[in-house]
C-alpha cells in the first residue's frame, strides 16, 4: 500500500474508530463490580462502584450512596481500571529525519507533520495513554497540537510541551543554535511568550549555559529539562533542574581515573558511546552514589526511555525491525528508519554483541536510581526508531519490571508520579473524585504482572469510551 493510500486509511480509521462519544456532557456513567487500582497505595479497591459524570469521576466507594438509588449500572465484570497512563517522552509530531545542507555542510534536518500527530493521537489513546510530555520539536506544530485538542478539532492525548530543543549546533526543525541564532535568554523568552510549557536543553551547552539556563527558565516559571551528557547530571541536579531523560548520563566525569583515560582513548563519537560508556562506568563508585543521592535529594525526575535504547542495542534483530505492530506506526517513520535513520547507524556485528553484554548495566543503573529514592516516569521516546506509539509505553514498563522494580512502582512512574512533575496531578494520575475520567480497564491486575496493561477492555478519555480495536497487545521484547 503506498503512502497516499496509508494517509486515507489513517484518516478513515481516526474519524471512525477513535472516539465513540456515546455520552452527553453531563451524562452519568455507573459502573458496579469493578476492581480499582489505588495506584498512591498499590493495592486494588476489589468489588467498587464507580460513578463518572461528563468528564469527571463523580465516585468511588463500596456502597452506592442513597441519591444515587435509582441509577442504572453496568456490570464492569471484575475488571481492573486503572488511570490513564502518561507517556513523558512522546514527539508526537515528529516526522522523518533527513540530511541538509547548511552553509556548505552537511546537517540533520527533522521534519514535522500535522498528518502524523493526528495518527500518534489515535494510536496513544488506542492503548491507554491519556496524556503526554512532548520533549522537544517545531515549536509551531506541538503547540498546533496542543491547540487542536484544546478546542476539539483533534481527538487524543493532552499535552505539556517543549519547543525547539536549546543547543549550539545546526539540526533545522528540532533546535535552536544558541550563539549562533540568538542568545539563550531571548531564546527562552521567545519559547515562554509563543504557549511553550517546558525547556528542553541539550547536550551540546556548556556547564555556564546549563547553569543559565536553569535560572532563566525558573524565573519565568517554566519547567526546564535536559538531555545532557559532558556536563554531569550531579551538577545539573544542584542547580535544581527539574528532570533529566534517558538512562544515559554518559559523561567522562561520572568515571574512575583509569576509566575515564581508557574510555577517552578508546571511544568514539556519536551513539557508540550508549553502551562503551557503560562498558566502564562502575555504578557503585562514589562519583555515581554521589549523582544518585543529587538527583533524590533534588526530587530530579528522570525518565529513562529504556524502550529506545533495547530497540538499538537489539537493532540487528528481527524482533525489532520487523515486529509485528509496526503496522501502528505512520509509514513515513518505518520508511525513514529502514532506509536511512537510526541510532545504530554505523554499527558492525560487534558493536551489537557488545552492546547487548551491557543491557544488564543498563537495567542496573535504573534500579539504583530506584533504591536511591530518584522519581522517575515511563517514556516511550515517541518519533525516534522503532518506537511504536501507545504500545511501547507498555513495552517500557516492562523493562522496568525487567529492572527489578516492583509492579506498584512501575504504575505510580506512569500515573501520579508523571502527573506531579507536570503539574497536572489536581486533575490527572489518579482515580479520585473530581479529576478527569481517564481510564483504563484491563481484563486482569498488572499488580500480579505487569504485562496484564496490557489486557486492555476499553479505555475512557474524558468520560467517554474509546473504541481500542486492540486486543491482546503483544510484547516481543525478547
């Protein structure tokens, strides 16, 4: 099927099994027999009536109160309901990456497309992710987005968002060359005035323009979050940014002596430090149980999106770029990373053996940042190579659970824990009283497994029912 006929499909499927209003805005919902998932406490509320109306969870509670004596209730059958999930690492308008040419050099351009946010859109709310974090991207098509679901001329997850990721270093459609375009303070500002929620920096600042930036943002009240490698996360976490992304806080500085002079030697740029890094990095040293104790002290959120690092590191195998609900996935991102873009680029046979060797660390470096108290969330990465949009947020818990981190954790990181670090838990990450009708039920408890979110029976969106169309959600993770 080629491209046109794939954008005619997505458009028929959107309009026609997206959403199923069925409700009227004030219209009560009552279900008996549910089972709810406190996901602050990590227990299960067994045999509960549940109460929405409109948009809004009306109640909770073992006996129905006498008003509500006359209300019909469907049987919600045992199932399992728990809140929408957030994915804090969605760039749902990301589109292919490419090569340009600037000022006589070669440079990554990132395009960006309405037609494949509208398709991430169905598909978040499809498995169960009701709201989202975009970390960076064109300013003018996240905040489009955001507008859209604002005034409902687009049906899917609500967003907090970053615009174009703060850098020094030309990748048209994604950054902002700090220096080069314009200071980083006008940079910001612009950002804050245009309806932009969150600063994204990144790797290519030095430690003065990290520091900077921190400060400019809070004092404009915004939240600021960094993908950083040279400068440290422990400098980062004392100067009170408020999150960090990837499990990847590869800078030289975190190593030993001699490892920092081997890995120095012997490294080599771009994404082949993912896994050398981790070759000799010893996460029990005291520069690394010095970054842990920073980032818990600093209530520093991280979001790990293991999810993207498992898919590069497997990237030679079949179970990746070929698993079988990459049908979910707009064709123009297949397309691009079969044909041109992933994290492997480069990469030889011994690469990927040596990469897989260390997975383990990787796992092992998010389960200390668990034991040391350091708030995380679940991400998917969303837009980048093979991450399937709603599914993989499944996937990445998964990894979690592959980590050693307990069932009841792993849900609270992709509900409250994500609602609190972007504000939104008055409203968001729990089923409670007043907050929004998000939510999720599952044909079986993922406090037993978590791979039961997967069971998803239907998923509501403000109230309102959402046609998944998605049955069992397969995991190949393996």
């Amino acid at each position: 099927m080629n491209l046109i006929k794939y954008l005619v499909l997505a458009v028929c499927l959107f309009s026609a099994q997206a959403i199923t209003a069925n409700q009227s805005h004030d219209s009560i919902t009552s279900f008996r027999n549910v089972n709810i998932i406190d996901v602050n406490t990590g227990t299960v509320l067994n045999n509960h009536y549940l109460v929405l109306k409109g948009d809004k969870i009306e109640f909770v509670g073992q006996t129905l109160p006498a008003h509500y004596a006359q209300l019909e209730t469907e049987d919600g059958l045992g199932q399992f309901v728990m809140p929408g999930l957030i994915d804090t690492h969605a760039h749902i308008s990301l589109g292919e990456l490419t090569f340009k040419k600037v000022d006589g050099n070669l440079a990554i351009n990132a395009h960006s497309s309405d037609e494949i946010a509208a398709w991430n859109a169905r598909e978040l709310l499809r498995y169960g992710v009701t709201f989202i974090r975009n970390p960076g991207g064109s300013s003018e098509h996240n905040i489009r987005y955001k507008n859209k679901i604002a005034d409902g001329s687009l049906l899917g997850p609500n967003a907090k968002i970053a615009g174009e990721i703060l850098n020094q270093g030309a990748f048209e459609g994604l950054v902002v060359d700090i220096n080069k375009n314009m200071p980083l303070q006008k940079a910001i500002e612009q950002q804050k005035a245009a309806g932009i929620d969150i600063i994204k920096l990144y790797s290519g600042l030095s430690q003065q323009q990290v520091q900077d930036a921190i400060k400019i943002g809070h004092e404009l009240d915004m939240t600021v979050i960094g993908h950083l490698e040279e400068v440290t996360w422990t400098d980062a976490a004392n100067w009170q940014i408020n999150g960090l992304v990837h499990a990847m806080p590869i800078s030289p500085k975190l190593l030993t002596a001699d490892a920092q002079t081997a890995y120095k030697k012997n490294g080599r740029p771009g994404t082949f430090a993912h896994f050398e890094w981790y070759e000799h990095v010893d996460l029990d040293s005291p520069a690394m149980k010095t970054l842990y104790k920073a980032l818990a002290d600093n209530q520093v959120y991280i979001d790990p999106t293991l999810i993207v690092f498992k898919n590069s590191f497997y990237g030679d195998s079949k179970m990746v770029t070929e698993h079988p609900s990459l049908e979910r996935v707009h064709p123009e991102l297949v397309n691009n990373w079969k044909t041109f873009f992933t994290f492997n680029m480069g990469w030889q046979e011994q690469d990927f053996i040596r990469a897989k060797k260390v997975w383990p660390k990787v796992l092992g470096f998010v389960k200390r940042l668990y034991k040391a108290g350091v708030p995380m969330t679940i991400g998917s990465d969303l837009g980048n190579p093979w991450v399937i949009p709603g599914l993989s947020v499944h996937q990445e818990m998964q990894l979690f659970a592959d980590a050693g981190i307990p069932n009841k954790d792993i849900l609270k990181m992709a509900t409250m824990n994500a609602a609190k670090h972007l504000k939104i838990a008055d409203k968001h990450g729990s089923i409670t009283p007043g907050k929004v009708a998000n939510l999720v039920f599952l044909e079986r408890n993922p406090l037993d497994d978590i791979s039961n979110t997967q069971s998803i029976a239907k998923v509501f969106f403000s109230g309102e029912t959402v046609n998944t169309q998605a049955g069992e959600l397969a995991l190949n993770l393996n």
